[in-house]
C-alpha cells in the first residue's frame, strides 16, 4: 500500500486531484456570479457541475499516466522522470495551486462576508409547498409560511413582503429569481411540507435572488406535536442568516412565535384570515366565529384577538353591526392586545382613529388635522407597515390633502402589491378628486386581485354614479348583491337611487330586500324617509322624519340628516319653523346653541345643513353669527365649502352674495352628473332661493338637469324591464 501512494505522488495524481478540485471549486464560483448578471438559466450551473464531476476520474487517470515536463505533456517513463526540468516544472505547478488556492480564499471570503446586500435588507416568504397526499394539510403548510412570515415581520430594519402579497404565488412554477425581481426583494425563503399521520417533514431554503445562490437550507423530520418547535426553529435559523448577511450594523432579529402553542386554534385562526380577506357580510361573519372558536380554545392566542378586532372594525365599516357596539368591541380586544404587544401597530392605529371621533364628538374640530403628526410618527416607526400608511393616507384625504394621500396608498401598495385593499382606496381616493379614469383603474386592479370581493365591483358602481351612468351603477351592484346576499346595504343603494329617480315601484322590489334582512338597520330609516319624501303626501312624509327624530335614528345611511332636514326645510316652506324647532329641541336641547359645541357629528352636519331657518327665528346679526360658525368649522376641518355645495351656497346666499352663489352653483353642482344632485329641487323651493331660481343662468341649468333626469330615469327604467 504505501508503494501505491508513493507512486501516487511520483506520478503527481494526489497534486492534480487537489487542482483539480480547487480549479473546479472556482469555476463554479465564477459561474454562479455571472449567472445573474449574464441571466443564464439554473440549468447552466447544474450542467457545470456534472461535467466537472465527470471530469474528475478522467484527469486522475490522465495524471497517471502523463507527465507535464518543458518539451510539453509526455507518457510516463524513466526519461519523463529523470529530465532535469521536472523539478521546475513541479516548481511551476506548486505555484499553480497555491494560486488556485488564493483565489478560491477570495471567492469564499467574497460570498460569505462581503456586504453585497447590506442596502437591502428584504425578503419574500412564498407558500410552502404541500407535498402530502391530503389537501386537509394545505393549511399546515400556509400556516408555516405564516408563523415565519409573522417572525420575520417583527424587526423594522427587514422589509418583509406582506402574506396577500407572497400568496398570489401560491403552487407557482415560476423561477425564484423572476418573482423576486417582481417584489423587488433580495431574498427568497421556499420550502415544501410532507405529512403522513404524525410524521412531518419539512424543508426550507433561503436563496439570495440576485443570483439563485442558497444561502441557508435545511431539512426537518419531526412529530407533528413539534410543529410550533420547528416553526421557531426554522425561523431562528433564517433570521440568525439575515441578521449576518443583510440587517446592518449587525443588530440580530429575533423572531417571535405566535402567542398560542394549540394546533386546533392555530388553523382555526388559519381559516378565519382567509374568510376574512374576501371582505363579504357572510366571510367577515364566518371569519368571526372562526376567531372565537380559537379564542375558546385558547384565550391567550394574541393574534387571534387582534384579527378578530379588525374583523370586527371591518362588520361595523360594512354596517353589518352596529357601530358603536363595534366599537366597543374591538375597543376591548385591541387593550388586550396591546397589553401583550405595546407597540402592536393595527391597536395603535384604531385609537388614534377613536381618539379623533371623540374629539369630533367633543366639538373640537381641529382635531383630524391635529392628528397628521400622530399618524405620520406611526409610519416613520413602521415605515414598512401597510395599516399605518393607509390610516394616515385616509386622514389626509380627510384633510383634503388628496396629493399626499395618493402618496401614502402608492407606496402602501408598492410594500404589499397583491393587496386589494390599498388599490381599492387609492381609486376611492381618485374618486373624492373626481379623476374618474384613474379611479376605475385602481378598482380594476383591486377586483383582478380579489374577483368575488363585493366592495371591488361597488366601487366601478359608485365611479359610474357619480360620472353620469345611472345604469351601470344598478348593474354593478346587482352583481354585488350575487356576490354578497347577506349585504342588505347593496339593494339599500339600488332602492335609494330608485326613489330619487321616483321609481317608486322598482324601489319598493330592492326595498323589500333590506327589509327582509335587517328590517331595523339605518338603510331601512333611510329609504323609510327617502320613499315617503318621492311618494307619500306630505303629512305623512313629515310624520316619518319626526319618528326618524324621535327615536334618534343612526345617521350611517344620512338617515337623520335627510328627515331632519326634510323636516325644518318644509317648516320653512310652511311658516312652521319655530314649532318644528321646538320639537327638535325636545329631544337635542342645545341644537340651536352654536356655541355648544360637544355634539354629535350628525347634529353639527345638521346645523350647517339647515341655516336658513334661522332667518325666520333671529334678526340678521344672529343669522350672520351662525352662518360665520358653520364657516370658522368649515376652516377647522381643513375643508373646502365646495365639496358642500349645497351648504356653500345657502352660506353666500344668506350673506347676499347671489352672483357668487350663483357661480359656486354652476361651478361645483350643475357642471357635475344630474345624478350626484338628485335632491336639487328640495333645495331650491324656500323663499331664500327666489331671486337665485329667477336668474336665467340658473333657469337654464334647471332646465338641463330635468332633460338629463328623465333621461336617466327611462334609461334605468328600460334596462331593469329588460333584465327582468
């Protein structure tokens, strides 16, 4: 034997086996980093390695028997051996493989520590993979994939693709590097779950996207009773590989597991976020009880608490549940959550929004502005956090700041752009700055995304609406309606629209819709005085409004607004405002009190909506002081009068300015769709519009808007005869 490997050594195989493997390591390193750059396919790097692993026997044998000596490769004999210039040759070759050596250190020091990837620290978690026999498995392994998509999520340096966004690759056979470049993230973690019975197993690998590159793996065999174990466990792993090589300064993420350590409650949990994404009556009720039951299973499963608040934010949102009881509960259960989590963002978030409706409540008016800072803090903490950035982009809309809004949704939907929600209140927003095209768009996206959400297909409805298309609106939510049976507030939309264009027979058919499903809801109240103002007599329209008043009627569907001031306005009309205001007042003591302002918004809309009656209680000096309120709120909420057209020309007109109401008319009402205005000539009938109607300009648009009224009737008329 020891013959042998001395002839191994004369004949320099051992030499030419360590080249070869040193030359071989570099040639694939070399490879793997212009595989990117060159966009070669994987395949490419596999074919590299089989043929050096078929090259290596070959030069082994041709090592053995020839020999590099200075007159050029030669077969092996005594005078290959004893030529005076093998030693320099061996010389020569030593520095060859010291070389090779230097730069295969290099290549390694390069790929392990050279901070290629410092500036990016983001990564995609995709689904993993269900290899086992039974579907029944597809939520272990959504629920891996969610357990490291929540550890990862926790460290603000790491800019981790939110789960709406990963999961649209679900059983995708598309390249790593592809979708990566798509997320524009420099890190990808796959893996596939296997399930027999108890025995589970579990690979993972964390890939750099730049250039396919494995940069962590692992596989796992465990018993299915470990799963929480191998769910931190590979999260430790993959976040101790980000902390080294992407997170800078070197601070280490530390993942966090989810709060309950209960299989049954965590797929519970598992099914509820996926009812919960289809943002229907039915999912969000089905999402609800899912939560509970793992509640009950698990009273301290944290995460289960925060979802069932903002599912229960989303019910009230939706008007499935009434909003104050709603309140109430998701006040409970986010003070829960943020005991066990501080700095939870989505619990932060709903009491910087409570906090602005109770001051708002309060009378101070100032307080959505005040707000910006609060909020704008929030997303410089998370800068990554979708909830954060969309409450603030909602405020600022609010604010009338609709650039900056636009803004906020626009990265909002960069940072998570598989998610509906985001797309839908960008094209809301587009909506409010009356850019219909954009506004479509954006709804288009959000209903590409998630196709049976009803709220995709009610918002082209409600573009449509507002952009002249009376038909289309009806069409769109009918559809909804298909999608959403439980959502009596679709066929409330149908039904109101119905009534405005006194249709009243087809209104009472989506009428009795609303009726059947949530006979007592603020839809009812609403089309209860809508329907009586287009179609019963007066007396009893009236009788209807004060019932509305009487009982105190929720003002989600502009139910007690629209009877309060069909109530005062007739007053006007009929010499019977102090009496109609004596009423009003038995029931909102301080309503006629301006200073007094620590009441509910609907009574302070109410207030700007209803000026001119005071023309019949207070001298001129009076009215003036109410009419400069309304106007000093209008500043406060950093709202322009315009977007109140209505409560804008009541305000020039008791202020003598006609030419001025009369441009702000033209301007901002009858330059907008018949549709937008319906209730016009309620407006227009009291004594302090007679010279504001006489004007021939405003004659002329009355004039317009009849011919586009009837038009807009018939054409839904028609459409719903033949839909039938």
């Amino acid at each position: 034997m020891g013959d042998f490997f001395e002839e191994l050594r004369r004949r320099h195989v051992i030499r030419a086996g360590i080249t070869y493997v040193v030359a071989a390591w570099v040639v694939l390193q070399v490879v793997d980093l212009l595989a990117p750059v060159l966009e070669w396919p994987d395949s490419v790097t596999r074919i590299t390695l089989y043929l050096l692993v078929v090259g290596f026997p070959i030069a082994l044998l041709l090592s053995w028997f020839y020999q590099i000596t200075a007159d050029g490769v030669q077969l092996d004999d005594e005078s290959a051996r004893s030529a005076p210039t093998a030693p320099v040759v061996d010389q020569r070759l030593n520095l060859v493989i010291i070389a090779l050596l230097c730069a295969a250190v290099i290549l390694f020091a390069y790929d392990k520590w050279w901070p290629r990837h410092a500036e990016d620290p983001s990564i995609a978690v995709l689904p993993f993979v269900n290899m086992s026999q039974s579907e029944d498995n597809e939520y272990f392994a959504d629920g891996l994939t969610e357990t490291l998509l929540h550890a990862l999520a926790q460290n603000a340096a790491l800019r981790v693709i939110s789960r709406t966004t990963v999961f649209k690759y679900k059983n995708s056979n598309r390249d790593v590097r592809e979708i990566a470049r798509e997320l524009g993230v420099a890190n990808v973690l796959e893996g596939s779950v296997q399930r027999v019975g108890d025995e589970i197993r579990i690979t993972a690998q964390l890939i750099r996207a730049s250039d396919g590159s494995h940069l962590w793996s692992r596989k796992y065999d465990r018993k299915y009773v470990d799963i929480f174990d191998i769910h931190d466990e590979i999260a430790a792993s993959v976040s101790g590989e980000l902390s080294r090589s992407l997170v800078k300064d070197g601070q280490p993420l530390i993942p966090e597991s989810f709060a309950t350590r209960n299989t049954e409650a965590f797929d519970l949990y598992l099914r509820a976020i996926v009812e919960k994404r289809k943002d229907s009556f039915e999912a969000l009720q089905n999402a609800e009880e899912l939560l509970k039951k793992a509640l009950t299973i698990d009273p301290n499963f944290t995460e289960a608490k925060e979802l069932l608040a903002q599912n229960t934010v989303h019910l009230f949102d939706t008007g499935a549940i009434d909003t104050e009881s709603g309140i109430a509960s998701a006040s409970a259960l986010y003070e829960q959550v943020l005991a066990e989590q501080p700095g939870n963002i989505p619990a932060r978030v709903f009491f910087l929004i409570k906090d602005i409706g109770d001051a708002l409540a309060s009378g101070d008016l100032a307080a959505r502005v005040d707000a910006i800072e609060d909020f704008q803090s929030l997303v410089d903490e998370a800068p990554n956090n979708v909830d954060a950035r969309m409450a603030l982009a909602r405020l600022l809309i609010a604010n009338s700041m609709g650039q900056a809004a636009i803004e906020q949704y626009r990265i909002a939907i960069s940072l998570d752009p598989a998610n509906w929600e985001p797309l839908y209140m960008l094209g809301s927003t587009y909506g409010v700055l009356r850019d219909w095209d954009a506004a479509r768009d954006q709804f288009l996206k959000a209903l590409a995304i998630e196709p049976r959400n009803p709220n995709n297909v009610t918002g082209l409805g409600a573009i449509s609406l507002k952009a002249g298309d009376a038909v289309d609106f009806v069409r769109r939510f009918q559809e909804a309606f298909e999608l959403d049976p439980l959502d009596y507030e679709t066929p409330y939309a149908i039904a109101n629209l119905l009534y405005e264009l006194e249709l009243i027979d087809e209104g009472d058919h989506f009428r009795s819709r609303v009726l059947a499903i949530a006979p007592e809801s603020p839809a009812a109240d609403t089309l209860a005085i809508v329907r009586a103002i287009r179609a019963d007599t007066e007396a009893e329209s009236l009788e209807v409004a004060r019932r509305l008043i009487r009982n105190d009627a929720n003002n989600r569907r502009d139910a007690w607004i629209r009877a309060f001031r069909h109530l005062m306005l007739t007053a006007v009309r009929r010499g019977r405002t102090r009496d109609e205001m004596n009423f009003v007042e038995e029931y909102w003591p301080h309503f006629g009190d301006f200073e007094y302002r620590s009441v509910p918004w609907k009574v302070g809309v109410g207030r700007a909506h209803t000026l001119e009656i005071w023309r019949d209680l207070e001298d001129e000096a009076g009215v003036l002081r109410r009419v400069g309120r309304v106007e000093q709120g209008f500043a406060e909420l950093n709202l322009p009068m315009s977007r109140v057209p209505h409560v804008q020309i009541d305000v020039l007109l008791l202020l003598g300015d006609l030419e001025g109401a009369i441009d702000a008319a033209l301007t901002h009402m009858f330059s907008h769709s018949v549709l937008e205005h319906l209730d016009i000539k309620d407006r227009f009938v009291t004594p302090l519009y007679a010279d504001f109607v006489a004007d021939p300009r405003i004659a002329a648009a009355l004039e317009k808007w009849d011919r586009e009224f009837v038009q807009a009737r018939e054409d839904v008329r028609e459409y719903l005869a033949e839909s039938r």
